[in-house]
C-alpha cells in the first residue's frame, strides 16, 4: 500500500508542477551541460561506446535520470546523474553532451576524432531544439544580435530570427509591461540565463512556437487556447512546491503507472 500512496503522491505534486509553473521544460536530449552545482557522478560504466548504450544503462538504474557521453582523449565517457540533464554540472571539454533518461530519440553513433560527441547521424547532429524553455548559458555568454521593436509574438520574433543569417535563437516575453524580443547567433542551449524568468528561449528551427500576445497573467506568451503550449509531464520527479497541492485520492490495488493513469483518466477532477 506504501508504494501506492507514493504513486498519488507523486501525482499530485506533478499537478503541482503545471499549475504553479509558468512552464515546464523540455527534456534535455543532446546539448552541453551547463549546470552550476557539484552534483557528482552515479557511475561510469566501462564498455560503452555509444550514446544509446549509455542511456541504456541509466534506464537499468531506478537513482539515474540522466547521462553525459562523448569522447575526450581518445576514451568514450559515458557517466551516470541522479539529476536531469539541466542540471548536470559543465563539464571541462564540449565533447561531453547531455541526455535526460526519458529521450525517445539517442545516437547510437560511435564517436570518433572528427565527430567526438558520437551525435552525427547521416551528416547532420542529432540534436533536439529547445522549443521554450528558460536560458541557462553562462552569464556573458552571448551578446544579443540585435532587439527588434514592435515584435507581440514568439512566433513574430522567430519571423525576425529567420530573416537574419546570423540568429540562430531567440528570447522572448514580457518584463515590466515590456514585450521582448531578443535575437541571439548562439542556439537556445547557450543563450545566456535572463534577469527574469518571464524570457523564454526558442531555437530558430523550432516547428511550433506561440502566435499569443502576452499578457500580466501569461508573460511568457506560451499559453494557447487556455493551455500551455508545452510538453505534457511523462515521467519525472515532482518539483512543485510542498503543500501545494494534495492528493483527490488513492486507489487501492494499483500496482503499475499505467493502472494509475487509468484511474486518472476515469475521474474528470484528475489531471496527473
């Protein structure tokens, strides 16, 4: 029974999560770590020569939530985290690239001198855009191309991005009243972190960004149509605050997520 009570709970504070959020980040799948902690290390396993056979050995271990992988003097890495890929400290050479544990798409690419990163796969870096979510780069390190005036929209400022050569992201929002739209030559994952998290980061290819205004209740302009314009939650650590949210319910004999889900699904007050 303990083990189901910790599936509803872990439910509720995800509901917690969206409702007190201005938005929930993607997954991290293939970008440079750019955390600020000392998180160390879970392991290292040996024997690994591809990004996917590294995230299998995540998978096969319940404490890992994410994996760094490339090649670095001639050796293969493939090093196991406790934490989400977003948090995964910087690492000291930029062959080393990050993966949260629930990617859906990973290379399995053996790295070599001229593609350490193990991410090309037919010439081009299986990379995933960031497609809203807050800057985490360095402070310093990118200085915007230019702020283009007049801009309401996300999606009209990734128009301004694409009309540049040199934009490679954008950063968008509204800070005192203020709608910003700013343009950057670095990609989203190195954008700078912002004095307010009301800017949020789009890469120029991203294939759906929001057309909204944004307003006091929605400064980030990523709500459509009364909901978040973003990825659904699907297997994470809750991280909303304590107390914000309790449990309608907890059903008894539930013994998988999926009959969980389905029981989530039944009652129209559930949302996670």
């Amino acid at each position: 029974m303990h083990s189901f009570t910790t599936v509803l709970i872990t439910a509720s504070a995800l509901l917690a999560t969206v409702s007190s959020s201005p938005l929930q980040l993607r997954s991290t799948c293939g970008g440079a770590p750019t955390g600020n902690g000392s998180q160390q290390p879970l392991s290292q396993p040996s024997g690994i020569t591809t990004a996917k056979a590294c995230q299998a050995n995540c998978t096969a271990n319940a404490s890992c939530q994410s994996f760094i992988f490339g090649m670095v003097n001639n050796a293969v890495k493939c090093i196991l985290y406790s934490v989400p890929a977003a948090s995964v400290p910087k690492q000291s050479s930029s062959n080393l690239i990050a993966y949260d544990k629930s990617c859906g798409s990973v290379p399995a690419v053996v790295p070599t001198a001229s593609n350490p990163t193990g991410a090309k796969t037919g010439g081009k870096l299986a990379i995933r855009a960031t497609c809203g979510s807050a800057p985490t780069g360095p402070t310093g390190n990118a200085k915007p191309l230019s702020q283009p005036s007049g801009i309401t929209t996300a999606k009209a400022c990734q128009a301004k991005c694409t009309a540049n050569a040199s934009c490679q992201s954008v950063v968008f929002g509204m800070v005192n009243n203020a709608v910003k739209c700013i343009l950057y030559s670095v990609p989203a994952a190195l954008v700078p972190k912002q004095s307010s998290s009301n800017l949020i980061a789009y890469d120029k290819s991203c294939g759906s960004v929001p057309a909204v205004v944004p307003t006091a209740s929605n400064p980030t302009g990523a709500k459509t149509g009364g909901k978040l314009a973003i990825r659904a939650t699907c297997g994470s650590a809750p991280t909303g605050p304590t107390g914000n949210a309790t449990p309608l319910s907890t059903p008894a004999n539930i013994s998988s997520a999926t009959a969980c889900k389905t029981q989530c699904q039944a009652n129209p007050s559930c949302k996670s």
